[in-house]
C-alpha cells in the first residue's frame, strides 16, 4: 500500500500500491504523476518554495515557502491523491495530521 503521511510543511509518500505487478501498476504511476508534476510546478514559480528528496522507496516534500501558489498546488495534489484513494482505497491510503 502506498501511504502518504501529511504534517504541517511536510509530505512524505513511501510504499507500493501492490495494485499490479511493477511496471503496470496503475495506482503507482498515478501517484508518481500527481507529486512529480506537483514539484516540477511549483519548483518552475519558485525554486526555492520546497526541498524534496526521492530515493528508491519514499517521495519527501518540505514546504519552506508557505506562498498562495505552492499552497494551491500542494492543496490540488493533496486532493488528487484523496481522489485516487476514493477509488483505490486498498492501494493507497492518505493520512493528514491538523
């Protein structure tokens, strides 16, 4: 199951959706559309908004600029990966912590 954990400025995405074999795995593929197309935007407004980190296994977001452009597409792709969730709720699953 792919988790994506949310706390204050942080965003950290780790695990595998287990939805098909590697490669053809729909779910994951979405998720990695929705969070790279994310921080390519917001890094193309600003490069110094977010710091991010993706190694093999897990996808980590720092928000160091809390500006109403990088809050509008954090915002859009927190509720992406909710939307994903809805229809794949064994696959993935998105916990935010207020």
């Amino acid at each position: 199951m792919i988790k994506v954990d949310i706390r204050d400025n942080h965003i950290k995405i780790y695990g595998h959706a287990m939805f098909d074999e590697y490669g053809k795995d729909i779910v994951c593929a979405s998720v990695s559309s929705i969070a790279i197309t994310t921080i390519n935007g917001i890094l193309r407004l600003d490069n110094e908004a977010i710091k991010y980190k993706l190694t093999k296994d897990e996808l980590s977001i720092e928000i160091l600029k809390n500006n109403s452009t990088t809050e509008k597409l954090i915002l859009n792709m927190i509720s992406l990966l909710k939307d994903l969730e809805k229809d794949y709720g064994k696959n993935i699953q998105v916990n935010e912590e207020v």
